[in-house]
C-alpha cells in the first residue's frame, strides 16, 4: 500500500507541546499516518546515539523514516572540491539514515549555474556515478538514493534529467516532487492524464520494479515565470497542484508510493486529507 506522512514536524506538533523528533513517531501514528520524513536540510549535525533513538521511536510505533540530505548539495558544481563536499553530504546522511532503520535518502542534485545546460546535466550524470561508486565503497547499496524533480528553472531536476540519473544505478529511485514539475511547468498537471504520461514516461524508461515504490512529495507550490516561489496549503485555491487526478493515475498504474507532504505547516493534515482521497479512489476504481 501507499505510505503517507509529513515532511518534518507541522504546526499542531508544536501547538500540542511537542518538541522532540522521537515524540513526531506518535504524532504521526495517531493520525492515521505511515511515513515520515527527517531534514538535513540544513546539514548533517546529528550524533549517533540520537539518530539510533529517532530510529527506536519510529520502529516501536511501526512509523517508516525517511531522510532529506542537506539542501545545497549540487553535483554540477565545476570546483572539485565543492562536489567532494557534495558526496559527503550524501553519505553523511545516509549513515544517520541507516541508524535510523530507514530506506529512503532524497537529495537535490545540481544547480545549472553558469554553464550551458548539457554541460551541467552531464556533469552532474558523471559525478553521480562517483557517488553510485562510493554508496557501494561504504556497504550502503541497501538503501535507496533519491535525486528529486526541482521547482526552479535553474536548478537540475527535470522529469527527464531525473529519470537519466536514475539509469545510472539500481541504487538510485526517482523522487519524483509532482509540485515541483507543477511549478516548473507552469502549472502543467491538471488532469490524471496530465499524471499518467508522466509517470508512463518513467515507466517506460525505468521499468515497473523500480518504479512501483518511487519517492513522492506532494504540495501546492506559488510559482513565478522561473518556477517554484514558495510552498502553500491544500487551503490555497489559486496554485496547483491537485492530489484527486493523481490518486486517479496511481490506482490506474498500480503504483504505491511513499508520498511526503512538503504543505507550509499543514504537512500531516494534508498527509491525512491525501490519504483519505486516495482510500476513496481506490474504492471507486474497484468498482469500474
């Protein structure tokens, strides 16, 4: 089955007196959630006795972890010693991530910079099979690293440019951000239709094994001509995307992702509201 689950702890969590990542496992379990997403965003400044407790309280109230590495890594970096840091970061928090006992590492590969597109795209491709070769140097083939779809023109994360980075290596899953390809787009996912080509082009170049388990993360995101402004709430009625035509593609697809909500402090009630709208399409395509 699909997981769902919040990106990080939400506004109810503090507003409830909650103020430990451990405490989040209960929080999460108590309403009605599978999932839950750790950021690094910030960077990997985690000891190991706290990573193995965040992982006790998730495994005791059966709470899948997931983890988001340091926001600024970028692959396409022509300074050596920067994409040095940029592995680093990578297996810094899939280490904390394995402490944890979860699966998922998403990352964001590369900003295009100064470079032609191609050059950076193809940069980012070669250092990512360095990586690919460092994930199996460190024992960490076990987990699975996710480049993401990215909401800005400048950075590196098209649907397609994930896609070629996630032939490098089994090792490597899409995670696919369907706010972020909205964004990007110009609000282009509308319809299930919209949904399906997609995720049918990953399919086609992935294959159904690798893509049946795919990363999600899923808001409404304001946009500007150069893509991803800010994230918003499922409260918001101006911005997209919508969630119902992507429960319609998924049933269709027999896909059943881990899907995070990224909403701007309503992560788990929007968790929750996505949850219950794909319950009722899954009903509704049984019966069709």
């Amino acid at each position: 089955m699909i997981k769902f689950g919040p990106s990080g702890n939400c506004e109810s969590f503090y507003s409830e007196g909650n103020s430990h990542t451990e405490q989040a496992a209960l929080f999460v379990k108590n309403r009605g959630l599978d999932c839950f997403e750790y950021s690094f965003g910030r960077g990997v400044n985690m000891g190991e006795a706290k990573a193995i407790s965040i992982g006790e309280a998730f495994r005791e109230q059966g709470v899948e972890i997931s983890v988001h590495a340091p926001y600024y890594i970028n692959f396409a970096n022509p300074e050596t010693e920067a994409a040095q840091k940029s592995f680093g970061y990578v297996l810094d928090s899939g280490k904390m991530l394995k402490l944890m006992g979860g699966k998922r590492c998403v990352f964001h590969p590369a900003a295009q910079g100064k470079d032609e597109r191609d050059t950076a795209v193809s940069r980012t491709e070669e250092r990512l099979k360095t990586l690919r070769d460092y994930i199996y140097l460190n024992d960490m083939q076990d987990l699975m690293f996710c480049p993401e779809t990215m909401g800005k023109l400048a950075q590196i994360g098209t649907v397609e440019e994930i896609t070629r980075f996630c032939e490098i290596d089994s090792v490597f899953t899409p995670c696919v951000d369907f706010g972020h390809v909205n964004a990007r787009g110009q609000g282009c996912l509308k319809t299930a239709r919209d949904y399906r080509d997609m995720l049918e082009y990953m399919l086609g170049r992935l294959g159904y094994e690798r893509m049946k388990h795919f990363h999600a993360h899923f808001s409404k995101i304001m946009y500007s001509a150069k893509g991803e402004v800010k994230h918003l709430t499922f409260a918001d009625t101006v911005f997209g995307p919508e969630f119902e035509p992507l429960a319609e593609a998924l049933c269709a697809l027999n896909l059943e992702p881990y899907i995070v909500s990224e909403s701007d402090g309503t992560q788990a009630e929007d968790a929750l509201a996505m949850k219950q709208i794909y319950a009722a399409e899954k009903v509704a395509s049984a019966r069709k």
